[in-house]
C-alpha cells in the first residue's frame, strides 16, 4: 500500500519498467507523488474553480513539474474531463497557428478509459456504423460555430467515396491534420476552432464529459526568439489562448513554465498590454484584453526543487513498490546511496533507485546466489542515456 491506495503487482511492475526506461509511471502516479494531498489539493481547486478558468504551475527543472502534468491529467481524467496538451518546445504545438495545432490537440484528446483516445474511438464508431455517426454529429454540432459547412463536408466524406477509405478521409478531416498545410488565414483559424467544439461537444453530449482540460506545457518557449520570431506572433498565440478560455467553464487551461518564463510573460503583458490587445483581424472569442487581465491575476502553484526529506520519502515509496512488484519482502538492507548532484531530477533519481534495486534483486533471487549484502552505492544513469542501456541486461529473458 502506498500514500493510502493499494497496489496491484501487475501496477507495480508496470510502474517499475516505466521508471527504469525513465518514463511517468502512468498505472501508479499517485501512489508515487510525495506530498500528494498538497497536488490534490491544487488540481482539484483547478477543475472545479467557478471564478476562472486559467491555471498556472511554475517550476525549475528538477521540480517534479513533468511528474506533476501527469499526475493533473490522471485526476482531471477520473473527474470526467476529456483532457488534452500542447508542448511549446516544438513549432508543431505553436499556439500562434491554430490551424497547425489543432491536430495536435485533436489527436491527444483522451477521455477516462475504456474510452480512452477520441479518434481511436471515433474510428471504431465510423467503421461499425457510419451513418449512426453522422446522426449523432448532427446532434452535437449545433453547438459548434459554422455547423452548416462542418456537416456539409462531414457527411459527404461519409456518404460518397469507395467504402473502404471512408474512416480514413473523415477522421483526416476530423483530426485537423488536412488545415496543417494551409497558409493560417482567418478562415483557416476559424476552422480549427470549430473541429475543437465539435470534439468537446462530441465527449459532453454523447461521452457525458464534464468539458476539457487543456495542458500547455513549456510556456516559457512563448519568449523564445527560435520559436516565437516576434512581437506579432506573441500576440497571435495569445489570441488563440483567449478564444480556447472564452469557451467557457467547461474549458480550462493549465499553463506549465519555469519561473523565468513566469516573470517574461509578466514583464510581457506589462510592457505590450495595448499592441497585445488590438482588435484588427481577430474572431469573436479572442478577446486577449480580457486574457491578460486573467493572467496578470492568477495566483500560480509552484513545485520547488525536491528537498533530502522528499527525495527519501521517493526512495522509500520506490522500494515498496519494488517489493510488490518483484515480490519479495524488504529486509531493511535496501538502503541506496544516490549522489544527488548538478543534473539530478526526480526522474533520474527514480531511474537510479529502480536500477540499483534491480541489481540487488537480480543476485538475491534470480541468479541463484546466496542471500548477500551488495554494494549500495550506484552512480546515476547518464540522463541520455536510452532505456536499452539502462541496466536493462539485469532482468532475465
């Protein structure tokens, strides 16, 4: 049992590969979260807010910031959202180009399993049924803009063509992916915000979603000359911004970024307010006067950098989690020396620790030896280094 939750050893093994090949350990988030009730504390204010619908978490790196998107997308998923992100360290997620993006945010759109991932489930209903589909995006469309148009298209890629490209033409025109290569005219944007409506209405009407979490993680990267080139294309990602928070409650956005990026987008909201607000060549919705003021008063949660306690609390929350998974009882023996210095992460740290009790594990119960002391001090794995060489040669085939 760990932070007050059982464990099952098929999640606790799944949850110990995935730290081994340096990922979130998806099946056992909370149970490896330290100070969990603090995070819970926050995302449930979050989703729930009835006086805004904008968030914000700043952290440096080595915060546990990733750890804790996830951990956010975990309990936003099993409070009934349809949950989506968008990383801003790639120009594919940029959010100045809204006709680029949406088949990003389309294609990770996820709702709680069983259903799971949007067109994955859009697809099954296509192929099963494709008029049944049709009908019920006529049901949900009306509270999309522009329904005329979207149904139109909608239904002849579902009634016209050879049968056996049906699902592919229509969830290529569903997922967003066929506005990519568009020139991102006002045409162009308005497009892609009505396929997000219809989505969001796709999971409340017939999914019975309560609305949408959007992610938007590395926010920093909106002051980034490589990415945001200048003044103008800031100010178009914020009115993107603003027209996903004008939909409402049912929406709400997470902004991620560092505490630097923090103070830029403050310093940037102060100096450019005005020219950031102008009304020219805007659709109803991206309202950014409005957005900033949101911005300028959010109170942001902020993940400090892990102290010795927290890093122990983790060890001992890995070695449990160890045990169950390999099934052994913990002798007490297991305690591991990591050096924790300049590069070291909650991730990496957590790689180390699993590595290290593979190790142990593997000469204790596998190889056959006698029950012995091993040496306890183990360097961390180089943060680059790829998962197959990451001790993987410890675990029997």
């Amino acid at each position: 049992m760990l932070n007050g939750k059982e464990v099952t050893k098929k999640d606790a093994l799944h949850a110990i590969m995935r730290l081994k090949a340096g990922l979130s350990p998806d099946s056992c988030l909370e149970s490896l979260t330290v100070d969990l009730s603090v995070q819970e504390a926050f995302i449930s204010q979050f989703v729930q807010s009835r006086t805004s619908n904008i968030g914000v978490v700043i952290g440096s790196y080595g915060s546990g910031k990733t750890h804790f998107l996830q951990l956010t997308k975990r309990l936003a998923l099993k409070s009934g959202y349809l949950v989506t992100s968008l990383g801003q360290e790639t120009g594919l997620g940029i959010l100045s180009f809204p006709h680029r993006h949406s088949s990003v945010m389309i294609g990770g759109l996820r709702a709680e399993l069983p259903i799971g991932r949007l067109l994955d489930h859009a697809a099954s209903a296509i192929d099963a049924e494709p008029m049944e589909f049709l009908n019920a995006a006529c049901e949900v469309s009306p509270k999309t803009d522009g329904r005329g148009s979207f149904l139109g298209q909608l239904e002849m890629l579902l009634k016209t063509g050879p049968d056996a490209g049906r699902t592919v033409r229509t969830l290529d025109y569903l997922s967003g992916y066929s506005l990519a290569g568009q020139s991102g005219t006002i045409k162009d944007r308005i497009k892609a915000y009505q396929l997000l409506g219809f989505w969001i209405a796709y999971g409340q009407e017939l999914m019975h979603r309560r609305g949408l979490v959007i992610i938007v993680d590395e926010f920093e990267s909106l002051f980034s000359t490589a990415l945001y080139s200048s003044i103008r294309s800031r100010r178009t990602a914020y009115r993107s911004l603003a027209y996903y928070a004008s939909l409402g409650k049912h929406v709400r956005i997470l902004l991620a970024l560092t505490p630097d990026g923090w103070n830029g987008m403050q310093n940037d909201i102060h100096r450019n307010a005005l020219y950031m607000s102008e009304q020219s060549s805007v659709i109803e919705g991206e309202e950014v006067a409005g957005l900033l003021r949101m911005l300028r008063q959010v109170p942001p949660h902020e993940l400090q950098s892990m102290s010795d306690r927290q890093y122990k609390a983790l060890q001992g929350k890995i070695v449990t989690l160890h045990a169950e998974a390999r099934d052994y009882s913990t002798t007490g023996d297991e305690e591991i020396q990591i050096p924790r210095g300049v590069g070291m992460t909650p991730r990496v740290f957590s790689r180390s620790i699993v590595s290290a009790l593979e190790s142990i594990w593997f000469q204790r119960f596998v190889s056959g030896g006698a029950h012995r002391k091993t040496s306890t001090s183990h360097a961390p794995p180089d943060a680059n280094a790829t998962p197959a060489n990451d001790g993987n040669r410890l675990i029997p085939s």
